[in-house]
C-alpha cells in the first residue's frame, strides 16, 4: 500500500475505535501507506475531540461503537464536523441494521467501512471520501435505501410538527433539551439505551430532522425561543447551539445568559444553570489538556526557550491590557466604572 506522493498530497487521518489495542492496530496498519498520514489515534470521544483542535484533520475514521456506547461514533462525528466543517467521515461498522447505515448517514458520513473488510480497503475508502466521493458496498446501500423506502411518510419541519409526537416521545425531547445523554435518559425514564435510540430515529422521522442539534433547535422554537427573530437571528442561533454542543465554552455561555435573561421569553433556570455546568466542566477538561500540554513541552525545552516564552506572553498580556484601557478611554465614563468594578 505504498504511494510515491508527495509530502503535499498526504491526507491526514484521525483514527478512534472501540479499544485502545484496536486503535493501535488500525493506526499502525494505515501507517503501512505512504499517502496517508496518521496525526491523532483515540479509544474515547473525549482525546477524540481534543486532537480536532490540536492538529488539522481531512477524514476521520470513527468506530460506530465508542466511549462503550453504541451510536456515539456518529454523535462525535457530529461533534467534530461542527469544530471543524471540512472534516469528512467513514464510519467503522460491527453490523450492517439499517438504521444504524442510516445513523452512520444522517451523522454526516461520507464513508461506511464494515469491520470484516479487509484493512488494504479501508485505506480505498479513506482516499475516495477524501477526493469527496461516497464510500459503502452495495449491500450497506441497498439496506439504507430500503429502510428510506418504508420509513414514515409524515414530515412536519414546523412547531405543528411537535403535535405528532407520542406522551413518551416528548419525554425523551425534554430530557434531551436538558443536556441529558441517552445512557442518562434511558436511566430516568427506566428504558434501554437502545430503546432511546429507537425513540430518537421516530422522532427524527416524524419531524423531519437529521440530528439532535435541528431537534433542540425546533424544540426551542416551539419554546418561542426565537419568535420575532429575523432569519439571520436564527441562523446564528442555530450555529451557537451547534457550537455549544460542541463543547465551545462561550458558545455555552451565551446560551446559559440566552437561557437566564427575559428580553422577549419566559426566562428558563433549569437550562440556563446546566448550560453553566456544562461550561463549567468544559473549562475543566480545557485546563486539564492545557496542563498536559504545557508539561510536556517543558519537557523538550531547555531553560532559556521556558524563560524566552514567559516574557512573550508577559509583552503580549500587557499590550493587551493597554489595548484595553486604551477602548475603555474611547467609551467615556460609564465604562470606566464598568471597567473598575470588573477589576481591569
């Protein structure tokens, strides 16, 4: 599987399955061709999600199954296609149902890859993907298509829509508006995880959407979240929810305030204080990667590189600060007040 391509034409690829053993195997098998560079390898969503934002990725290859959570591979490609848009997916399958080939789709994959394949065509696959092709065999196709052929005629992408839903299946979108995950759903509601799952795949058909984030969005907008708004208002709306699920903590907070304040809706406590647990406990895993990537660099540097480092951050943080005081001036006094009891 060798590739006498350049250093420029080498595609990217972050790799995550079921294990750390398997993940490893898979890794090192893709290293074996020349055109393809392997820059993160994962067995959990959260490492997964952190190399996004550490190094640039062209396809990610996702095991259906992660974090022991069958479905969570095309919640993280989600995930990772709001952080990064121009990632594109292959799902790797243990099965071939047809609702998980049309979870692996709606997810946003642009490639399924059953397990028992052969690893010299993953490397096929990886490459088709990238070149913005599809990548399925005829069988995993055929079962998605027939599963669109006898799925649910009704659609209703409107509030309206909301009428259709079972006394079960609003449950199921209250809990998810609650920032609640399936495992934690199924837990309160005393179902399965995979009867969520199945609750989640109607409700996407009967409301005619294709992932959580246009069902909370809908959901909301039934709340009147954004009534009065202007087209371009919910549009940006629907990207901070995006951004947020994501994990973004500004975008977390925005929508904690959004949550909190009373311009215009009935104000929401419950959700605004678990989009602030939710920030919260982003900021920790942030300070928790930025730990460990400052202690592991300090490592490799010597003494003098730690100091030279030290005192450009000091020159940037007080340019900063003057820049600061500098648009504070410009503001007039009320800012100024503002300003001092912020403790700038």
């Amino acid at each position: 599987m060798s590739s006498s391509k350049g250093s420029s034409d080498l595609v990217t690829i972050a790799i995550a399955d079921s294990t750390r053993i398997h993940t490893q195997l898979l890794a090192e098998a893709m290293r074996n061709d020349h055109g393809l560079q392997v820059v993160a390898s994962a067995s959990n969503s959260a490492d997964l999600l952190a190399a996004v934002t550490r190094v640039p990725i062209d396809v990610a290859v996702v095991s259906y199954c992660l974090d022991d959570r069958p479905g969570r591979g095309t919640e993280v490609l989600r995930e990772m296609r709001a952080l990064r848009s121009h990632i594109k997916g292959v799902i790797l399958l243990d099965s071939s149902r047809p609702e998980d080939i049309l979870d692996c789709f709606r997810s946003g994959a642009k490639g399924i890859f059953c397990k028992n394949e052969r690893l010299e065509s993953l490397s096929k696959c990886i490459r088709t993907v990238h070149e913005g092709q599809t990548w399925a065999r005829s069988a995993e196709l055929d079962l998605a298509l027939e599963a669109l052929a006898t799925s649910p005629v009704v659609r209703a992408t409107s509030q309206m829509g909301l009428e259709l839903l079972t006394a079960r299946e609003r449950q199921v979108i209250e809990s998810l508006a609650a920032g609640m995950t399936n495992c934690e759903i199924a837990e309160s509601l005393g179902l399965s995880r995979h009867t969520i799952k199945n609750y989640l795949f109607h409700i996407f058909d009967k409301l005619g959407v294709s992932s959580r984030t246009e069902l909370l969005y809908l959901t909301m907008n039934s709340q009147h979240w954004t009534q009065g708004c202007s087209c371009g208002e919910q549009d940006r709306f629907s990207g901070v929810l995006e951004a947020a699920e994501a994990g973004l903590v500004s975008a977390q907070l925005r929508l904690a305030q959004q949550y909190s304040s009373s311009n215009g809706h009935a104000p929401d406590p419950v959700s605004a204080y678990m989009w602030y647990l939710r920030a919260e406990s982003s900021v920790a895993s942030l300070r928790s990667q930025i730990e460990d990537g400052k202690n592991n660099l300090a490592q490799m540097m010597s003494p003098q590189q730690l100091a030279d480092a030290e005192n450009k951050f000091a020159g940037k943080s007080k340019a900063a600060r003057k820049q600061s005081a500098f648009t504070v001036a410009e503001q007039g006094p009320a800012s100024k007040s503002a300003a001092r009891y912020a403790g700038k």
